[in-house]
C-alpha cells in the first residue's frame, strides 16, 4: 500500500463524490451478484438433460459454485495483498474479459455422455470445464469490490459489510425471479443472450469502480479510521469458529433441499426457496439495524431445532404444505442463528478479505459433506439430522443457569436414552407403545432441548446431546409401517417398505409410490405364480388398456420400449413371443427390482432382461427408426419430471422410433403438475392425435391406482378400441399453453394449470 499521509482539507471527498462512489459500487456488487445467482438455476436447467433430471444434479451444482466461491474470495484476498492499487484493479478487469471471450454459456464440446457410475465427479468437472472461468470472475466481485471500497475513502468505508447485504440482495431477487419471471418468459437461448450482456455491463461497472479507486487520494488508501490499525488480527480460534458456524447452515442448504426433494415432494421448483431464504439472512444479519434482531434468533433457535425434530417425526405425508413450509421456516432461523454469530463476530475492515475466505470456507466444507460425503456414505438422509444436531454447538458460550441442577443433567440424559432406546431391542408392548407414540416421544426430548436453552441458559454440548438423542430415536423408530429397505444413488433415495404382516413390497420415492407387488394373498397364503401386475399397471388402468388394445390393433406379438423400470411391474405386461426392452438411468434400481427378495415381476415374467442404461434421451435415440409398436414413458419420479422426456424435440425421437401404426404412451400422474396438457401440446406439435385416460380406481386399498395416462399415435386406427372408448377421451392442443421445447419449458405454468383445475 501507500505510505501514510496526513490528510489535507482540501483533499477530502466531496458529498457528491461520496454518492458517486456509493452508487457505482453498489450497482457493480448488486448486478455482480444478480449474474452470480442466475447462472446456477439456468446452467443446472441447461445441463440436467444430461442426468435425467436428478434432483441431486442442483446440490452438486452448490457445491461446485460454493468451491469455486472459496477460490474466487481467496483469489481476492490474495490480490489485496498488493502494495500498488493499479494492480488489483487492472488484473482482475483482464480476468473479466478474458472470460467475456467465453460467454455466451454452453456446455463443454469434450463433454459427451455422462459415464455409467462417478456422476458427481463427472458433472464437476463439466461445470468447471464449462463456466468456471466466469463463475470464478464473478465469485471474487463481492469481497474485492468491498475492499476497494474501503480504500477510496468514503466515510462507510470503515464497516463496509452493508455492501454485502446490497450483494444478497441481489442474489435473492436473482433466484427469486428466475422460477416466477425468466423461465415462464424466456428460452433458455434468450436467458443466455441475457445473461451475457449482464455480464459486459458488469465489466463496465468494475472498470468504473476501479477507475474511482485510482482516482482517490493516496492518503484515502491507508487512512487511520478506515483500516482500524490497532485493531488484533483474529486468533485461529476465531477463525475455525467462523468456519464452522458457516459450514452448518450451508450443509443444511443442501441437506433440507435434499430432504423435500426425496422425502417429502421432490419438485424442481422447490430447489431454489431454500436458497433463497439462505441468501435472505445474509440480507438481514449484516444490516446496520437489523429486522430481526439476534437475541431473537438465538431464543428462537432451540424452539426451531426442535420443530424439525417434531416434523421429522411426523412424516411428511399427512400434511405436504405444511412440512415443505415448517421445514423452511425452522431452517430459515437457525441459518439466521448461524450467520447472526457471524455478523456479531465480524472482524475489522482491514481483515474483511480473510474473513470471507474463512466464510467460503466453511460453506465448502459443509456443502462437500451434505453434496458429496454424505450420499456416498448414508442409505438415507442422514445429512439432514447431523447438521440439525451441529446446529446446536452454534450457540455462544453461556453462564448456566441453576448450574448445581445442570451438573446432574449428563447422568439424567444417560439414564433417559437406555429407557427409551432399550425397548426396541425387546419385542413387547413397550416397544410398540413408543413406535405408535415415536411422534410425543422423539418431540418431548426435542422439546426437553428448548427447554434447556431457555430456561437454564444450559451449555450446547448439552442441547447437542439432548438433540442428538430425539433424533435417534425417530431412526429408532420409524414412521413406515412394516420393515423398510432403502437404496440411495445420485437419482435419489429410494424405499423397498415390507407391509406388516407381508403382504406387499412396495417401491417409494418420497411419499410416492411407484410400485407394488402382492406377495401374500388376504388369508396370508404366499402368492404363487406369475406376479399380477398392480398399482398404475393394473391391466384395467390406463396404461394396462394402452398396451391390450394396441395388441389386439396389432393382432401379434409386440415390439415394446418401456423408459423407466421402477419395481419391473411392466415386465409382467409382456405376453410370450413379445420382445420387450427396457431404458432405465440409475443402475441401482434395475439392481433393487432384479432381487426376488424385493420384487419378482422381472424373474417371474422377464428374467433375461437387460435394461439399456443412461438416460433414455440419449440412448433411446439410437434406437433404429420406426421399430417399435409401442413406446411407454414411464421415468417420472414424483414431481422431479425429467422435463427433457417431455418437450417437442423428444417427441419426434419417440414418433421416428415408432412402427407405421405405433403408439406412444406416456404416463403423467402427478400431484401437482399439469402434465396432460404438455404432453398433449408436445404431440399436436409433431402431427400426432392425443387421448387422454384419468379415471380413479377406488381400489387404493389394493395397491391398484388410479392414473393419468396419454396416448398418442398418428391416426385413430392405431389406437384400436381407445378411439371410441368412454374413459378415453380426445384432446386437442390448448393454443394458450406454449409447447415445451429443448430451449422452454414453464414448471410454474404447470402447476398453476393443477391448482386451478382445483386437483
């Protein structure tokens, strides 16, 4: 830096020059993080395509930008350390452009299909090979930014942190906007050709940030208020603090996300509010007055740990608006918690470089563990309860209250968990009586916690033990009824349940299921014989009447591409002589629906079959043209659609692979989207007649459901007997809905279409 001067009357800013100053900046920092938080949801769009639109693409696309965030905030503490201010200002505008040159976005030429295992890997490195350049431009914007500005020497630069709220701002309307604004209204060539010109006009705005720093007095750079000299620098203690009470929040980023996008309701849409509401607290943290003031946070802090206890123990299906939304809530005050410590413990400005790369740090470490570690080493997930039980050492130290009562606390917890863990290992009433009641039990020892917080000021390795305790005893205990199995991979978590008494396998994802098989018949007799065919494939279902009336059309054997395997319930359709072949993306379900422990539909009906694996997009292309009489789309899961199945483009891959007087059935029961009239649009765009099947079986009970088939063929003829059928009904093409291409689709207009139908 510049040697220390006295300042000059003369040389003091001027107000106008002041606002110049504040304004500039905080334009750069806003559009910078505008740029920085839109990329994530439109290059996860553009590339989910390639992994059959896994919701576990989004997570390991936040840990890739919260590493690269590391990189970019370490890049520019590095940068600050030069003496001569020309050289920050001018080799990070070189940065900038020398990635302006690789805009607009796309995905990486080398990149071709992804590989048959190592997913998360591969998309790392097609993210960094494909926009890393520019991410990490922008990721260094925030703190290099706020560090010049404490060196062109505004009065605020002496606590310069407000900026920091003006960057989460942006980022919050940026995420915020993108699901409710830009998808519905733009392709994605559209949002691209946005998104660079965003990015030329954030060059110009750096280049006039810089141009005010060098155009401000020496003395501006080293001025004895604003870099606080006698400030200590932070101990290592400090710093490891930091580190940790940033991991825990930006782990629970993921962990929640993951949660409501596997056991609750896995809907794309939803990937972004956790983020949004993530970004919402550094928003209101480092606020010089903030709205919600941190003692606050910290007394509600035990109150929402033990909420998510209660939810966790409560299950998600009984009431899906109200989990999604506790669920956020409860996350949104411990993130608060969390980056509140944060806020109160913040250094001086001379250390605000290091005090970012210590919080990039921390959100990598926990992003690495819920993104990566966490779904390579649980079955479920585990993630999720972990980070809720660290959430609690992120509590300050305190003076306990009643401490000669406290001192007796570790005895008492010990003796509570040996009799509430003890009875599940004996068979008998108390074991069941604590299974039926798992909801009072795990949530009075999760209320016990708050208790402890509240009123004795108790320790945190207290309140982490009380909490690590209600949480053991809902894995202790689980919700699902009869014995459960579950099988995790990059697509997601998937559960084999056993019903009491064993009765039926079923197959769940989330709190969908997505097959069944009738293992004992209702006088408790095993079933013997070919596996009858249930749930949305009964053969009085629409996709069961599908396949029957284009057999009797066709008045041979079949010739069937079935995208999807899911339990094998379809195999059983096959009649003798058919030749049947199956797409299917996660290895672990063909795996899990394979063993005749879970599911026999394959060994029973198709014991040599081999399932084409990757995504079907992909592989089902090279499929020859006009081959098969039947195609069935069957790779829904819950509400993460893989919208790449299902626009214009994969349509006419699915028409060109049809026989002359070939069907294609897709199957769109969903419970919050309106898929009927996409896929519907889809077809008419490809010359196609749709019929629509969606009558309700009243057979729940039996694992028989009802769904939302459509079938589509180039004449009425094809279809045989559907064409005149009353429970099969016509439908045209709705002009007000925009068919869904490669370059748009509109999840938003779906939904919407499904509450206002009123289903």
């Amino acid at each position: 830096m510049d040697s220390i001067a006295q300042p000059a009357a003369t040389e003091q800013p001027s107000s106008s020059r002041n606002r110049l100053l504040l304004t500039v900046y905080t334009a750069a920092i806003f559009v910078s993080a505008l740029l920085l938080f839109s990329v994530q949801p439109l290059f996860t769009k553009m590339v989910l395509p390639r992994l059959g639109g896994s919701p576990a693409v989004w997570s390991v696309a936040m840990v890739f930008f919260q590493s690269l965030l590391l990189a970019g905030y370490a890049y520019a503490h590095l940068l600050m350390q030069a003496k001569n201010r020309i050289v920050p200002v001018a080799v990070h505008l070189v940065l900038l452009v020398l990635a302006f040159v690789t805009l607009p976005l796309g995905i990486a030429s080398a990149y071709g299909e992804p590989p048959a295992s190592g997913y998360a890997f591969w998309l790392l490195g097609l993210f960094v090979v494909s926009i890393g350049l520019p991410f990490f431009a922008l990721a260094a914007n925030n703190p290099l930014l706020q560090a010049w500005f404490v060196r062109t020497g505004h009065p605020a630069g002496h606590d310069p942190y407000f900026l920091y709220a003006s960057s989460n701002i942006g980022s919050f309307l940026a995420l915020l906007s993108y699901p409710f604004l830009l998808e519905p209204m733009f392709t994605l060539h559209a949002q691209n050709r946005l998104w660079t010109g965003g990015y030329g006009l954030l060059i110009l705005l750096i280049a006039a940030c810089g141009v005010l720093l060098l155009r401000s007095p020496k003395l501006a750079m080293v001025d004895a208020r604003t870099e606080d000299a006698d400030a200590p620098a932070p101990d290592i203690v400090t710093r490891l603090r930091w580190i940790f009470l940033a991991a825990v929040p930006s782990g629970l980023l993921i962990a929640v996300t993951a949660h409501i996008s596997t056991d609750v309701a896995a809907a794309p849409l939803l990937w972004v509010l956790p983020l949004s509401l993530y970004l919402l607290t550094w928003v209101v943290v480092f606020q010089s007055r903030p709205l919600l003031p941190h003692k606050w946070m910290l007394m509600l802090q035990p109150v929402a740990i033990a909420g998510v206890i209660v939810l966790l123990a409560f299950g998600g299906e009984q009431n899906l608006l109200l989990t999604l939304g506790g669920h956020q809530l409860c996350f949104f005050i411990i993130a608060m918690a969390c980056h509140g410590e944060l806020a109160r413990t913040r250094p001086a400005a001379r250390y605000l470089t290091g005090f970012y790369v210590a919080l990039s740090f921390g959100g990598m470490v926990g992003g690495l563990f819920a993104g990566l570690v966490a779904p390579f080493t649980f079955s479920w997930i585990a993630e999720y309860p972990i980070l809720i039980a660290f959430a609690a050492l992120c509590r300050p130290s305190t003076n306990e209250r009643l401490a000669g009562v406290v001192k007796w606390y570790w005895l008492g917890l010990a003796a509570l968990a040996v009799a509430l863990v003890a009875p599940s290992y004996i068979p008998g009433s108390p074991s069941a009586w604590l299974e039926d009641h798992r909801v009072w039990v795990a949530g009075s020892v999760g209320v016990l916690a708050a208790l402890l917080a509240l009123t004795l000021n108790a320790g945190r390795w207290k309140i982490f033990a009380t909490v690590a305790l209600a949480l053991a005893l809902i894995r202790v205990y689980p919700a699902d009824e009869g014995r459960v199995t579950t099988v995790r991979s990059f697509f997601g978590v998937h559960k084999i349940v056993v019903t009491p008494g064993g009765y039926f396998h079923v197959l769940m994802h989330g709190t969908t299921i997505h097959g069944a098989e009738r293992f004992r018949n209702n006088d408790g007799t095993p079933v013997t014989g070919r596996p009858e065919p249930i749930t949305y494939y009964h053969k009085d279902g629409g996709i069961g009447q599908a396949v029957s009336a284009v057999r009797e059309r066709k008045g041979a054997a079949l010739k069937v591409a079935a995208i999807g395997v899911g339990s094998g319930t379809l195999a059983c359709a096959a009649e003798p002589g058919e030749d049947w072949k199956f797409f299917e993306i996660d290895q672990s379900m063909v795996d899990a629906a394979r063993d005749p422990k879970n599911f026999r539909y394959i060994s029973s009906c198709l014991p040599e079959m081999k399932p084409v694996i990757g995504d079907a997009r992909l592989t089902f292309a090279k499929e020859p043209d006009g081959a098969y009489d039947l195609i069935i789309v069957d790779a829904y899961s819950s509400d993460a659609i893989p919208i790449h199945l299902a626009t214009e483009e994969a349509m006419k891959i699915y028409k060109d692979k049809l026989a002359p007087h070939g069907a294609v059935v897709m199957h769109v029961s969903n419970r919050h989207l309106d898929l009927e009239t996409v896929v519907v649009g889809i077809a008419d765009a490809n010359d196609l007649k749709s019929w629509v099947f969606n009558e309700d079986s009243g057979r729940d009970g039996d694992y028989i459901f009802s769904t939302d088939v459509v079938i589509s063929a180039r004449e009425e003829a094809d279809v045989g007997r559907l064409a005149s059928s009353k429970v099969w009904e016509q439908t045209e093409a709705d002009d007000r809905v925009r068919v869904w291409t490669d370059d748009y689709s509109n999840i938003l207009g779906a939904l919407y279409r499904r509450l206002k139908n009123g289903e």
